[in-house]
C-alpha cells in the first residue's frame, strides 16, 4: 500500500483532535478557512423581507480585524487563546431609495467562525459574546453610541447549542437596535445579525437566517 504525503498530513490532523460519537462534529474538522466563504449566506437565501438587499461588505475576518472592531480591550491575542482561527462574513444593505425611518432594516448579515473545537466555540458564546455586551451597557462604543440595554432572547430549532441578544444603543441620531444569534456546529460558530432602526425586535427575522445558514454549514461540512 502506497501512502501518499496528503494521506500522512489528514491522519496527523485528526490524531490531534477528540473523535466524537457524532458525525457532524467530527466533519467539521476536515473543514478549513477557505469553505467559509461558502457558508455565509448569499443575497439569494436572504429571507423574504430582506430581498433586494444589496451587499455591502464580503471577506474574511481574522483575529486582528475582529479585535479592531470590538469593544475596548479587545485583542487578537485574545481571540486566538480563544481558539479562534478565523471566519468569513457576508452583510447586505438596503438600496439607496429606502428611506431610513424607524423600523428600517438597516443591515442583515452572517458570519461563519472556525475555531479549533467545539468546546472552545461553547466558551466564546458565554465568556466573551454574551459577557462582553453585558460587560459594556453604559459604555460607549465609538461613533457617539453608547449601549443602553442588553437582553438574553429565545433561540429555538437549532442542531446544538444557540443563544440570542437583543442589543439597545443610542447616540445622536437616536435609538439603533440589533438581534444576534450565535449557534455553534462543530467546531464552527455560526452568526446572524439584524440592525434596525429604533427598538425593534427582530428575533424571528434573525433566527430565520440563522437557520438557513446552518442548513449551508452543516450541507458543506458533510459534502452534501
């Protein structure tokens, strides 16, 4: 029997990682940074009320990036302890002619986080989504925006674990809200996001999106 290097390189790989009793978990870890890019959702799955949505921004998102868009403290470093390896998000916008009234979706998008195992993705979900929002209600946030509440909402129909916040900020302009949901598959963390305009929930919307891109990691993860 010949063994070709490749096959040394996938059988060192998977010796250094836990072999689970579940078949998607253990698919998640043939996957790499370059199929996130596949995952993240397309204007095409968006839900109904966001149609016509046009993209606005399409990448990948590495440790530095995300620490320079956090909140104050944030670091690389401290996203790569958190067994971060990287991710790719996708965000789609209203067209030009939607006027910006409240109640306006001003954004809808996803993101597909890899991280080195699921244990690590459960951990980021409490100890730094969760716990960094709730750490920084009454503080600002860059751009004149201050947090003014944040709320734990219901997260159903998801393969594993999910959790959802209901974000509150002002600023000038007025009040902006966001809906998140995290949810984990694998070693991969999966994340929609809704920002509209004034305190608007949008739980359903968010968790609809949710939902459809799980359906995409959990069919690119298994090769189906």
């Amino acid at each position: 029997m010949i063994i070709r290097p490749h096959t040394l390189k996938l059988k060192a790989h998977w010796r250094n990682h836990p072999v689970s009793s579940n078949p998607l978990w253990n698919a998640t870890f043939r996957v790499g940074e370059a199929d996130l890019e596949h995952m993240a959702l397309e204007a095409g799955d968006l839900p109904e009320s966001l149609h016509g949505y046009q993209l606005a921004r399409s990448g990948p998102l590495d440790n530095q990036e995300m620490a320079e868009n956090g909140f104050n403290g944030s670091t690389a470093d401290r996203f790569r302890s958190a067994g971060r390896i990287g991710g790719f998000m996708r965000e789609f916008v209203p067209t030009a002619d939607v006027s910006p009234a409240s109640g306006t979706d001003f954004v809808g998008a996803t993101v597909v986080h890899l991280f080195e195992n699921p244990d690590q993705v459960s951990g980021w979900m409490s100890d730094i989504f969760v716990k960094d929002f709730e750490d920084n209600v009454g503080e600002s946030v860059g751009s004149g925006q201050q947090i003014v509440s944040v709320q734990k909402v219901e997260t159903d129909g998801f393969y594993d674990e999910s959790v959802g916040l209901y974000v509150l900020q002002g600023g000038p302009a007025g009040l902006l809200s966001s809906t998140v949901i995290d949810f984990r598959v694998g070693r991969l963390l999966g994340v929609a996001f809704v920002g509209s305009i004034g305190e608007h929930d949008r739980t359903q919307l968010a968790t609809d999106m949710a939902l459809a891109l799980e359906k995409r990691m959990v069919q690119i993860a298994l090769g189906i």
